[in-house]
C-alpha cells in the first residue's frame, strides 16, 4: 500500500509540536482528566470510568454519568463494594450494558488481585476484565503519564486524512495503528494522545472540519487532495436484521410491572418489561398469549409499535397494555414472583430499549 504524504518517511517532530501549541491553547475541560503539561499522575479510576464510559458514548452524554458513578462511588474499592443491581440501574440510558458488568468485574479484579490499586504496566492492564488494547493504552498514556500508542476512532479519522489511506475501515486499522505509532513520544505522552481527540473534536469533525485552522493543514494529504471529508473510507455496511417483539405494559396509577432479565445475554441483569421472544416475524395478535391479569385478555389494548436499534439488529416491538387497580396490581406481583412493580419515578433505571416502551409512536 502507498501512501500520499511525505511524513510516511520524514520525522513528525516538528508537526507533532505543532499539534501540542495547539492543545495548549485549546483544550477541552473534562471532568476526568489533567490539563495540559500536568506533571502529576492522574487518578487511574477516574481514567478508567471515563474511558468505559465514552465507549461508543459521546462525552455530552457520558458527562453526567461519569459525576454521578464517582460521586457514589469515589473509589475503585467503593465501586467493587456495590451491589450489581445498583450499578445496572444507575448505568441505565448509557447503552451497551455489557461495559457495565465488565465495570463491577475489573473494579472487583483490581481490589482482590491488585489490593486496589491499578497496575501501571500495559500488560497486567490487559488481563483485567473489560481492557482492550486502547483502554490499556489509554489508562497508561493519561493516568500513569507514560508512552502509549492510544487509538480510537477519532484518531483513526485524523490518521486516515492525515495519510490519505486508500484502504477501508475496518481493514485499514493495523496501519492506522502503525501510522500512529509513528507519533508516539515518551515527551508529553499523556497529552499527545489528548490533543489528536481534541484535534478531531473541534477541527477534523467527521463532516465540515475546519483545515484552514488546522495545525496539520500543511501536512495533510486529503487536504491537499480537496476532500478531507471522503477519509477514512469505509467498507459497505450490510444491513441490520429486523427482530419483532411485543412487550407488555402491566400498569396501574402507581407503577408498572418489570421483571429480571438473565444475567447472560443482551441487557443482561438489566430490569425489562415483560415480553415475547424477539423474532424475525412479526407477531400477529392471534399468537400473542398475554399474561394473566384479573381482567382477562379482553382489557389490553394495543399503543403500536416502536423502534430500536442495538449493535446486531434492530428491534421493532409493539406495546400492548393493560391498567389495574392498585389492589389488582398487589394480587398480581403476589401471584406471580417472576414479577417485581417499579414506580413512575424509578422509570428512569429501565434500558432505553424499554423505556421506550412507555412512549411508543
């Protein structure tokens, strides 16, 4: 593969700096992270909640989770402490439920293998549970201040413009990962990593990015090729299977029906509203057997259908629902202990996978 740009074989020491002014004068503030040119180390689990936490988030939204989790749990021993249930509500609305389960296994691996500390070795890193090689990369480069070769899909963006990559993401990503290495100094290590994230926030934007104020416009080969935006390029996506449910809205003027999900699987240990088995035909009403409530079958009505979309597929799931008495609500959670009642106000602990539920269109 040949690359369009001179640095391939030239010493980015002088472009590299030129990116740091930048940072300098252009950092993010982040709740979870040191300044520019910090010289001392940085809290690792403070590193490590924000970096499971923007995984596949965007920093608006992970914000107020990450101040949340470390305000009731200021410590990775407090966090291994907590009870799983606690943790999945207070995760959910943040998606891709799997980060938090790996959440409650590290912090538990880091206080019964590591006396809760967290190794400040990239290797020992990796064997915790949930560490990839950029979570490891990253907790070295910006908690322990050291050399580290942090790749997201950000800096991949910067990368593949920066190089003009012909080959497509997915594929292209061991040479994008070698490309930057090629950056990767032990001088400002912690901040090098944060100013290509920043770079890519607020200048190489994945649609419009602002090259006129660029610190790499003089370098960059998409740049000079007039179609930054065409970088990188990717690989025609096959489109997502659709699943059919039907979820069942069990509610009365004080709360509504959940119940436990399987601890493995999608959402798993997450509290769901009742359902059928997510299928690739969609449900007719004659198939659908409800659950028994005092009423009988001929008190649900149907509220339509919504959407979801998970990783693999996406969801459409109607909603059916059915309104007791108060009393009518107690005698059914008594008769059927699968079952749990949560209140309007704790709505919030649902994944958004059913909380649309209570809204569908």
């Amino acid at each position: 593969m040949r690359l369009s740009i001179e640095l391939m074989g030239e010493d980015v020491s002088s472009a590299r700096q030129r990116v740091l002014d930048w940072y300098d004068c252009n950092a993010r503030v982040l709740p979870w992270r040191e300044g520019p040119g910090a010289a001392l180390k940085a809290d690792p689990y403070r590193v490590w909640m924000s970096e499971v936490m923007l995984q596949q988030t965007t920093v608006p939204h992970a914000t107020p989770y990450f101040e949340k989790f470390t305000t009731l749990w200021p410590s990775v021993s407090a966090l291994a402490a907590a009870p799983d249930e606690r943790v999945m509500a207070e995760w959910a609305g943040l998606g891709y439920y799997s980060r938090a389960r790996n959440l409650l296994k590290c912090a538990r691996a880091v206080v019964s293998e590591h006396g809760g500390v967290f190794p400040a070795d990239e290797g020992a890193l990796l064997k915790l549970p949930g560490f990839g090689p950029y979570t490891a990369a990253a907790v070295i480069a910006f908690a322990f201040g050291k050399a580290a070769n942090v790749v997201d899909g950000n800096i991949e963006r910067v990368m593949s413009r920066l190089y003009a990559v012909k080959t497509p993401v997915p594929q292209a990503r061991p040479l994008l990962r070698e490309l930057a290495a090629r950056w990767v100094r032990e001088d400002r290590a912690r901040d090098w990593p944060q100013a290509l994230m920043d770079l890519s926030a607020s200048v190489c934007r994945p649609k419009s990015p602002s090259c006129l104020i660029c610190p790499l416009r003089e370098d960059c080969a998409a740049f000079a090729e007039g179609q930054p935006e065409a970088y990188p390029l990717k690989a025609a996506k096959a489109p997502k299977p659709v699943r059919h449910g039907v979820a069942f809205l069990i509610m009365s003027e004080d709360g509504f029906v959940v119940e436990r999900r399987p601890d493995k699987g999608l959402l798993g240990g997450m509290l769901g509203l009742p359902h059928l088995e997510w299928r690739s035909e969609v449900w007719s009403e004659g198939e659908i057997v409800f659950p028994s409530v005092h009423h009988g079958n001929e008190a649900w009505e149907n509220l339509g259908t919504y959407a979801h979309v998970f990783t693999h597929f996406a969801l459409k799931q109607q909603v059916w629902r059915v309104v007791l008495s108060t009393k009518d609500m107690t005698a059914f959670l008594r008769q059927h202990n699968a079952y749990q009642g949560l209140s309007w106000g704790e709505a919030k602990s649902l994944p958004t996978a059913f909380a649309k539920a209570l809204r569908p269109k």
